[in-house]
C-alpha cells in the first residue's frame, strides 16, 4: 500500500468562468469595496471540490479507470497485476499485488502533476 497526501489539494483546481471574492479579514485595503478575482479554486468555495475531481482526469490518461459503483475507487490492470486507488478529498490511497507497479505510478511525472 502507498498514501499521497495532496498539499493544498483545493489549489490545485481551475475554476471555469469569473469568480470573485470579499477581501479576507487579513488583507484588508481602506478601500472596503474593493474584491479578489480568483484565478484558482481555494479551500470553501462551492466549486472548489467539482473543479479538484476534474482533475483526476489525469489518473483517466495513465489508463486508471473510474469504478462503475464509487467514482472516487480508480483500478488499473496490466495483465496479472492490479491497481486499485482511492482518492478522498485530499488523500489517495493505492494497493496493488504489485509494489513495482506502484511505483511506477507513482513516480509518473503526470501523476506528480495532480
């Protein structure tokens, strides 16, 4: 078994469209009416986890696919061997028969980029 712990996970997903925000309490100007433009989705904001998911698209192109029953389990076969990944919000857990076929995945460049 291997465990990845996305930092700031919520950053890591691109917001489609404009949004913006209230000044945070601690990046106040005088100016009270002043807003953020987000360019990226932060931790709170309601499309924050949709946007975080897209990302997965990712696992889609190294050919881990999606589970029929939990979007969130992910399973990759390669002949005998088997990859089951289950990704939590900010946590991805992988068990495989394999622990070279775990490495492999997980010092992709592409997995990295999640």
């Amino acid at each position: 078994m291997f465990q990845i712990d996305v930092n700031n996970v919520f950053l890591n997903g691109f917001l489609e469209g404009i949004v913006y925000m209230v000044q945070p309490l601690s990046f106040e100007v005088k100016d009270k009416t002043l807003v953020c433009k987000l360019n990226k989705a932060i931790c709170g904001l309601k499309q924050a986890t949709r946007q975080w998911f897209h990302r997965q698209q990712t696992l889609h192109q190294l050919g881990i696919i999606s589970h029929t029953y939990d979007s969130s389990l992910f399973v990759y076969r390669k002949q005998l061997q088997v990859v089951y990944s289950l990704v939590y919000v900010d946590n991805i857990v992988i068990a495989s028969n394999s622990p070279e076929l775990i490495h492999s995945i997980t010092s992709n460049s592409m997995l990295l980029s999640l």
